[in-house]
C-alpha cells in the first residue's frame, strides 16, 4: 500500500498528541487514575478503530503493539513530568498543541487510507473526519459532556480542509512527503489561528 511509512508516522504522531490532551481532559474532570487512563486511550485510539471498522480491517490498535505502547508512554511521561494543571486546561497552550497536532494527523491518516481504498469526494471527507474526531466524542461522551467538536471553535473543520487538500494533491499525483507535510503545516497554522482569533462557524439563534 502507498504511503504506508506516512500513514504510521502520522498515526504514532496523533496517538502521542491525542493521548496528552485525553490525558488532561481526564485531570480536569477529577478522573481517578484508570480514568485518566482510559480517557487518554480512547481519545489515542477511538477514532482509528473507528476508521478501520468503516474500512472493513481488524483496528490496528488490536494486532500492532505501537498504539498501546505509545499511549502508555505518553501516559506515563505525563504523569512523571506533572504535565497538567486542574484550571482551565483547554486554555493552556499545551493542551491546544497537543490536541490542534492529534487532530490534524488523524485528519491525514484517515484522509490517506481513504483515497488509497479508492473512496469517492464524501467517502474520504467523512474518513478523515470520524479519524480526526472519534477518539474525542466517545471520550467526551463518556464524561457526559457535549462533545467538543459540535461546539468548539473551528475545530472538526480543519479535518475538512485537511481532507479536501489531499484529494487536490492526490488527484494532481503529488501526494509525497513533503505535499503532505505542507497540508499538516498549513492545517496546523490554521487551526492555532482560529483558537488566537476566536474563529467561530455561525450559530443558528433560536430568539
């Protein structure tokens, strides 16, 4: 399959950042440590199996041994290095870091295996968005909150753009590291952006 070196970076790279910001989720909601624990996996892991599912495969969380390993590394350097404080974490740079790089290299992943699969327009765009934002709604869910993408600023359309870009690429054959990169690049300035500006899409006012 082609790309697949890209595709594992990007996914191991998505994991790393997923994991801390479910990690801190979990912190924030006063999550004892099994919580955290799995708050953090689900948030690594959720919307990969999702993707496999949807692309017919056994989840890649349950035959290879990085996903796991990688999110018991996070985990663990997190809680060594004090990686979290209880006030306001969605407004600490770290977790805005963390999570814009989660779900922009879930966006390439799920985008990627898509147009590989040989997915049209839609198939692709709806891909890459469950892979960049399903880990974070069943993690949300399970803290009984809305989830965040419904609500946050600008946030599940950056998988959109991401997934959009690499269909213009890979219909124009430049899907190599770098035009990858350049996607991952400018969809991570974009994504810091709305968060600095307070980008919003336009809310339906029932008054």
């Amino acid at each position: 399959m082609p790309h697949v070196d890209l595709i594992v970076a990007a996914d191991i790279l998505g994991i790393i950042a997923f994991a801390l910001s479910g990690f801190l989720v979990g912190v924030r909601n006063n999550l004892d440590l099994l919580g955290v624990i799995i708050s953090a996996s689900l948030t690594a892991l959720g919307g990969g199996v999702v993707r496999d599912v949807i692309l017919d495969r056994t989840p890649f969380a349950f035959n290879e041994y990085y996903p796991a390993i990688t999110v018991i590394v996070t985990i663990a350097i997190a809680f060594i290095f004090r990686l979290y404080h209880r006030e306001q974490i969605e407004r600490q740079w770290l977790f805005v870091i963390s999570d814009t790089i989660g779900l922009v290299a879930f966006s390439i992943t799920g985008a990627l295996l898509a147009i590989d699969a040989g997915y049209n327009f839609f198939g692709v765009i709806i891909l890459s968005f469950l892979t960049a934002v399903g880990g974070g709604v069943l993690r949300d869910t399970m803290i009984n909150q809305v989830p965040s993408v419904l609500i946050s600023d600008f946030y599940g359309s950056i998988a959109l753009i991401v997934s959009m870009l690499l269909l213009i690429l890979a219909s124009l054959g430049w899907t190599g590291t770098l035009a990858v990169a350049a996607v991952a690049g400018f969809a991570v300035i974009v994504r810091l952006l709305a968060y600095i500006k307070q980008w919003h899409l336009p809310k339906l006012n029932t008054d």
